[in-house]
C-alpha cells in the first residue's frame, strides 16, 4: 500500500469520536453512496457529475481527517521528546549539584579541621596570663612581648579560618538544597514523560484504528468513483495522490514567493531609510547657519541579514545518504537506530554520521539549536540538505530532510516507515546544519 493511500484512508468517524472524547459533539457519519446509486447515477450525465461530485468530496473528507490525525499522533510524539529532553536536562543538573556538593563538602570539612587546629594551638599559646606574666615578671620582657603578639596574630588568622569555614559549609548546604530540588525536579518531569508516553501511544493507536477501519471504505469509493468515470480504481487513487502532490507544490511555491517578496520589500525598504538619512545628513551639514543645523537627520536602519551560507556539499550527501539507508525501516517513538526511527532520530543520526550536531532528540530543539547558530533559512531560500519543520508557535513537531524538486526524506509517524515523499502540509520552518 502506498503511503498516500494509507493517509486516504483514516476515518472521519475516529475523528469524530475523538472530538467526543474531549467533551464536543460527535460529528454525523457522512451519507456515502450505495451501489445502487451509482449504477443509476450513470445513466444520466447530470445526475452521474452529482455523484462524482459527491464522491470526490468524501475523499477529500477523508484526506482532511487523515491529516488531522497524522498531525495530532506527530504533536503527540514530540511532546513526549520535549519532555524527556527535559527531564535529562534535569538529571544532569542533579548530577552536578550533586558532585559539586560533594566537593564543596570535602572543603568545608577541611575548613573545619583547620579552624580547629588553630584554635587548639591558640588555646596552648595563651594558656598562661601573657600580660600578668609580663607586669610580674623581673626576666626581659622582649620574649613576653614577642609571644603576646604571636598569640594576637594567631588569634586573628583562627577567626578568619573560622569564618572561611562556615562559609564553606553555608556553600555545600545551599548546594546540597539545590540538588535537592533538582531530584525533585526530575522525578517530576520523569512522570510526565510517562504521561506524554502514554498519550503519544493513544493518539498512535487512534490513528491506526482509523487506517484499519476505514480501509474498505476508502477502497469502495475509489471503486465507485472508477465506475462512474470509467477507469480504474488504480487509476483514480494515483490522480488523487498527484493531485494532493501538484497541491501541496503550489503551496510550497507561493509560500517561497510571499517570503521573496516580503525580503525584497523588506531590502527596498531598507534602501529607501538609508538613503533618506544620507540625505537628511548632506541637508544637515549643508546648512550650518540654521539653529537647527546641528543633527535633525534620520538613524541610518540596520542592515538586512546576510544571506544564508551555501551548504557544504560532502557533508550534505554523507547525510541523505545515511538517510536514504534507512528508507523502509519502521518508525518508533524514540526511535534513534539502528532499525527504527522516529522524525528528529532520523535526522541528529544522519547529521552526526556527517560530523554536524544539531541538537538534542527534538525537532523543537534542533530547530532553535541551529537558528541560535545563525542557521535558520527562509523557506524561499531551502537547498538540498537542508531541514524543514512542521509546527509554529514556538513549538516544532516534526522535521525532516530536503531532497531537492519539493520531495523530503522523512520518517513521518507510526505506521509509516522511513520514505522519500514530497513537501506535504505547511512547513513552517527551514535550517542549513551543513551551511
């Protein structure tokens, strides 16, 4: 089964049941035709355009919600990876305050021993009245004088390592608190991960009940749809799918052409700012004998950004072709290989085998990972190798690699293995990892 047909395929009825779930109305089962209908639908041209009509509506019904479903088990997973990312991230925080309290504890203990040392040694020093000694004494005074000062000198070097100690150990309990609350932290965190597994898993099992059940269905309305125009089943699922194909290009391409011109208006406007300020500067200093003469002129605007780095051509087919190796094999939550994968696995995999890191286990994370890097491109701008998102809004839940002439290497979503397939949906998103 293609991968397209199978996406055809999801039922209406489980996204109804899932709007149900969640507290809304559940949507009415569409009015499919029998086959009775369509058999007489064809002795007139009206009545059998009506039906074909009708037909095709319903097929577009299902793509709409196969698509919804597609996107609700990819949210699903990527909240998953976001919350084991955090979670890691949390564990290595505890992992460090915790050895750093380690530490801190070896120091203060040595601070401790050595404020008593001195005081033991200040104790014996000053055990007899230096000062009666020296008023009652007939000996020289030089030596008492020399002891009473040593004695004063230890005194005050006691006190500090007295307070350097309870520094040291004010440091290790505030350090041991923290690790403290970073344990507590991560244990909060790993239960959350549980809880986006096990929705990331429902939402799985959704989408492919839905497959599973609307199959036939599917299948039948392509078969009626054959009958009425006179082909083939075959023939109406592949003109399907090229039109789903032929759709999603043309957006893909208008999209590049908005944000051409948004650049290039964005540059005119640029142009035109700079180029009123030299003027208002020329004015300025042209026109020294006026009161306002000294500085009326406009801040020059910022540059546009530079252009985004060509990639790196080795480093780009090292990576698809990582990829590419992988085509077929089956998608997993978490998947990161060898043999299963998931969207962002896929993706850190094959960049790492091209030495390129480009973040955690997240779609989210490698996005914001390279455009923090000055890696982020327009999607008017996108080159083989490059990596698109699916998302917005701050988070990213799917990604995957361009090919070039609008076709991706992806692993899309359970149920779906590693495939080449073209730019479906909206991307929101582009980064270069190999500019």
């Amino acid at each position: 089964m293609k991968p397209a047909t199978v996406f055809s395929t999801v039922a209406v009825g489980a996204v109804a049941a899932s709007v149900a779930a969640a507290g809304g109305p559940a949507m009415a089962d569409p009015d499919y035709p029998s086959w009775s209908e369509i058999e007489q639908a064809k002795q007139n041209e009206q009545t059998k355009q009506a039906e074909i009509d009708r037909v095709g509506a319903l097929l577009v019904g299902l793509q709409t919600a196969a698509d919804a479903a597609a996107e609700a088990s990819m949210r699903a997973d990527e909240a998953w990876r976001v919350a084991i990312d955090e979670r890691d991230r949390a564990a290595e925080r505890e992992e460090r305050l915790g050895k750093q309290a380690d530490e801190a504890d070896a120091v203060a203990e040595i601070s401790k021993m050595r404020a008593g040392l001195l005081a033991a040694h200040l104790a014996k020093t000053a055990g007899a009245d230096l000062s009666a000694e020296l008023v009652f004494s007939s000996e020289d005074a030089t030596a008492l004088l020399q002891q009473l000062g040593m004695a004063d000198r230890l005194g005050a070097q006691a006190n500090e390592v007295y307070e350097q100690a309870t520094v040291d150990r004010n440091t290790a309990e505030s350090l041991r608190a923290q690790a403290a609350d970073a344990a507590a932290e991560r244990e909060r965190l790993a239960a959350l991960a549980e809880t986006r597994a096990d929705e990331a898993t429902a939402a799985a099992d959704a989408a492919s009940a839905a497959v599973a059940s609307q199959q036939q269905r599917s299948e039948e309305l392509y078969a009626q749809l054959a009958s009425l125009q006179g082909t083939t089943a075959k023939l109406e699922r592949d003109r399907a799918e090229g039109q789903a194909r032929e759709a999603a290009e043309a957006a893909a391409a208008a999209r590049a052409a908005a944000e051409a011109a948004a650049a290039a208006a964005a540059a005119e406007a640029a142009a035109e700012a700079a180029e009123e300020a030299a003027g208002g500067s020329g004015g300025d200093s042209g026109g020294s004998g006026g009161s306002d003469g000294g500085g009326g002129g406009w801040a020059p605007a910022p540059p546009p950004p530079p252009a985004p780095a060509p990639p790196n051509a080795g480093a780009v087919e090292s990576a698809i072709w990582f990829a590419s190796q992988q085509l077929g094999e089956p998608y997993v939550l978490g998947g990161s290989g060898p043999g299963v994968w998931d969207c962002s696995g896929l993706t850190r995999e094959a960049y790492g085998y091209a030495g390129i890191g480009i973040g955690t286990h997240s779609a989210t994370n490698q996005y914001y990972t390279l455009a923090g890097q000055g890696k982020a491109v327009p999607l008017s701008d996108i080159q083989r190798g490059d990596l698109l998102f699916w998302g917005g809004g701050g988070d990213y839940y799917h990604v995957a690699i361009y090919l070039g002439g609008g076709r991706i290497l992806e692993a899309p979503r359970e149920g779906v293995p590693v495939r080449e397939y073209f730019i479906w949906g909206s991307p929101a998103a582009a980064a270069r990892p190999a500019a």
